[in-house]
C-alpha cells in the first residue's frame, strides 16, 4: 500500500477575543524551545514531537502548519489528524492561542507577514497579492515509485482535482463578507502566478523543461513557488495535491486523503496498463474548478466524463466507482462512502459556516463554532 501523508495550514485566533492572532512565529519558537529542553528534538533546526509530527511557521504570523507522519490505512490517517490538531492546540496556548480549521479569516484581517528573508522577497515582489494572502491549505503527499510515475499520475489525476476541491470546501467568508463561494480560498490562492490546473506533461523530461522555463523567467522566485494544483514534491519521493481546502472535520480529511491515495493507485495502474492521460486543456480545467470553488458539493460539479455539468451526487458516485477497485482492496470503501455521503447530505465546512452565522449574524459565531468542530474527537 502506497504511504500517504498530509500538511494542515492552521488558523491561529485569541483564545478570549477569537480574533486572528498574529504570533505564530513565536508560538513555533516555544514550542521548539520546550521540545528542546524535554530532550525530545535532535535538531534545533527543525521544531518537531516524538510523535513524529512537525510544527513549523507558514507565510502569514496567524498561522501555522503541521506535517503528520505518513500513513498506510484511513484509521490511521484520522487517528494522526486528530492528534496534530490537539498538539497543534497546546503549541498555540502557549501565547494565548488557539488553532481552528479555517481556510480564510471570516472577518476583516491585514495579516503580518513571519519575518523571514525568503518571505519578504516574495512580499517585495508580489505586493499586494501578499498583503492579503492569508489562505490555509490542505496539502496530501502520496507515495510515488520514480519521477516517470509521478508526472504520469499528475497528467491522469488532474481531471478529478475539481472534485476534491469540492468536498473540502470551507472558506465562504473573506474580509467580513460571505463570498457566494464555497472556496473562497481557492480565489485568493489563484492570484498566484504559477497557481492552478496544468496541462498534460507526458513525460518528467517535459515537467523539468516546463519547471525551468517557469523558472528562467524570474517570476517565481524558487521552486517552491510553483503552486500548480498538484506538482512533484521537491524534497520527498511524492506527489503532492494542494488543492483542497483545510477541513473542518477531521474526519473529512482523513477521507479526503484516502481518496486521494486511491486516485493515485489507480491511475499508477492505468499508466502502468498503457491508459492515456485524458486530454482536457488546463484552461478548460480552471473552469471545473472555479465551479467546484464557487459551489462545493451544493449544486452541479463538471462531469469527468462528458465534461458538462452534472448533480454533484451524480458525480462523485463516478468519482467512487472509478475508485472502487482500489478502495475494495484497501479495505476502505464503506468507511469512505459513508463520509462522502455525509458531506453531500450535510454539506461541507462551507455550509456549517454559514449555519453558525445565521443564528445571530455574528462573525464570532463562525470560529466558536469552527473550533468546537476542528477538536471534536
């Protein structure tokens, strides 16, 4: 079974007032500091827990990130969201914070930036789009055999990206405003030059010769700036899916996950059984998923098939079969059928958000709200 792994970008509020909090940079500093005289860290450099969990600063001082160990089974996978989550929580009650599963601030924000040299080059460079860039993403690595396998996969999962980006859908607020999105997040995040779907590769000679022809231009300013829904991870042997939405639940992304895992497996085969990618263009693809951002599972999401508009339902049942070979083998199908059902009869994060504020038409709301579900065990 191909290893999976997982990143949450994590909000971090006041504990009293619920308000962004802009210290998680030093909320990263102490905790290091107390791993560190626990003897529980090897290396200053790198803030971690024997868990095998790493908590590290992102780009904006109201957030932090999560890396949790890789995972083979979706029990496992839950078991280790969950415990990042509450980890995740202690490390922010160190300045007085909490961390809640939020993609976008509901209410007015000016984030600040980590005060990192790599960070305000990028805020030298691109301005405005970093002032306001206060996003948190749901990053899923997936075990890939060689760099062939690993762009192969990027060409075959690419025309099934809009639906996870569906069914993590959590960030209707920006700014103090519901955005009539679902994912608002998946918006502000494509202000990103390099962000969005990519064409079809064909080979990993031909994703290096498109990464250093992105690269020669100056724009991005390091590889790691190239933010494509899905890339070949720079540091391990991956593919990396950065479209979705973090998640409220913690069960949704442990099963946002394990689809993603599945989608992997199952295209790795249908390369290995010589099945060509399919050949949607990527600007045909950024409209699948500015549907998926702006509607969720909620109204019609674009068929893999036809590519025409379908019920949502109707889709990710297409979605599942075409996953079911993998899922059946892994023994997980039930587990995940049962969540996707969930979501579509509950709606995902977006829909909880907006049933928090239409109580009291309080913002507040929102995040006690979101926090209450972010712990929930």
């Amino acid at each position: 079974m191909r290893t999976f792994g997982v990143e949450e970008e994590l909000l971090l509020v006041d504990a009293a007032t619920f308000s962004p909090l802009p210290a998680g940079d030093r909320a990263v500093q102490l905790h290091a500091e107390a791993q560190e005289a626990m003897g529980q860290r090897a290396d200053p450099g790198e803030p971690g827990d024997p868990s095998g969990h790493e908590i590290t600063t992102e780009f904006q001082q109201e957030q932090f990130e999560v890396a949790y160990p890789p995972q083979t089974t979706l029990a496992a996978q839950l078991e280790t969201i969950r415990a990042g989550r509450a980890l995740a929580d202690t490390v922010a009650s160190r300045v007085g914070g909490r961390v809640v599963a939020l993609p976008t601030s509901p209410g007015p924000i000016s984030p600040h930036l980590v005060p990192n040299p790599r960070y305000q080059r990028i805020s030298e460079r691109f301005g405005f789009t970093v002032k306001e860039q206060l996003t948190c993403g749901f990053h899923i690595h997936v075990q890939a055999e060689s760099p062939e396998e690993a762009v192969a996969v990027l060409d075959r999962i690419r025309v099934w990206l809009p639906v996870v980006l569906a069914l993590s859908a959590n960030s209707p607020f920006w700014q103090g405003f519901d955005t009539d999105f679902a994912s608002y997040r998946y918006q502000a995040w494509n202000r990103w030059p390099t962000a969005g779907p990519t064409d079809v590769f064909g080979s990993a000679d031909a994703y290096e010769q498109h990464r250093a022809a992105l690269l020669s231009t100056g724009v991005p300013l390091d590889p790691g700036m190239l933010y494509f829904d899905a890339r070949v991870c720079e540091h391990h042997p991956t593919v990396e899916i950065r479209v979705a939405d973090v998640c409220l639940e913690a069960e949704h992304a442990a099963t946002i996950a394990t689809l993603v895992r599945a989608l992997v497996e199952t295209v790795a085969r249908e390369w290995a059984a010589g099945i060509p990618a399919p050949e949607v263009p990527a600007s045909v693809l950024q409209l699948w998923s500015w549907r998926a951002s702006r509607y969720g599972t909620e109204e019609e999401l674009i068929d893999q098939a036809t590519g025409q508009p379908a019920p949502a339902a109707e889709v990710l049942a297409g979605f599942l079969d075409h996953l079911r070979p993998v899922l059946t083998e892994y023994g997980e199908l039930d587990t995940v059928e049962a969540t996707v059902a969930d979501i579509l009869a509950d709606g995902t994060g977006a829909r909880r958000q907006r049933a928090a504020y239409a109580v009291h038409g309080e913002l507040v709301d929102v995040i006690t709200t979101a926090l209450d579900i972010t712990h929930r065990t």
